[in-house]
C-alpha cells in the first residue's frame, strides 16, 4: 500500500506515495521504468512504467518526493485513473508540499 490509499467498498483504486531523494534517484534510473518526462509538476516529473499502459506519476519538487499511482482494473487491463487524472493529482499534491 501506499502512503494514502484511496478506496471504495474495500477494492483499492490509487495510492499516494511519499518517498525521499534516494527512492526517487532508484525510480527514475529503474530499468525500464520511466515512460516520458511530465512538464508542469513540480520540479520535474516522468510518467511509468514504459510499456503500452501507464499508471504511475512520480515526481519532486525541491527535496520533496512523492508518486501518485492508480491500480489496473483486471477485468479490462485498463487503469481506474487515466495518466490526465494522475497528473491533475500530482499537481494538486505539489501545491501542498
């Protein structure tokens, strides 16, 4: 689980994660992992994980470090939160750290 999750009627839909310097050093040069660098969160901001599908928001703003990220609905292999909602999200979180 996440830092913040959010969910209803106990089925998990997004996490809000709270990380530091070094997770984010280990997301951003993951192997595979970073999708394309996202403009206007924070400092700076990439969407994961490469691949057809993204679902993860990570980003910093100074020293501050945190991802927003939505679970795949299995049933359609679709995320319940599109990369637009995440972003909007990320944003919000920026504005309050």
């Amino acid at each position: 689980g996440g830092s913040l999750n959010f969910a209803l009627n106990d089925k998990m839909y997004a996490m809000f994660v709270i990380a530091d310097m070094n997770v984010y050093d280990q997301w951003k040069t993951g192997e595979k992992y970073v999708h394309e660098k996202l403009s206007g969160i924070g400092d700076e901001a990439y969407s994961a994980p490469e691949g057809p599908v993204q679902f993860i928001v990570f980003f910093r703003d100074g020293s501050k470090v945190a991802s927003v990220s939505s679970l795949v609905n299995f049933d359609t292999g679709d995320p319940y939160l599109n990369m637009k909602q995440l972003s909007e999200l990320a944003k919000i979180a920026v504005s309050r750290m």
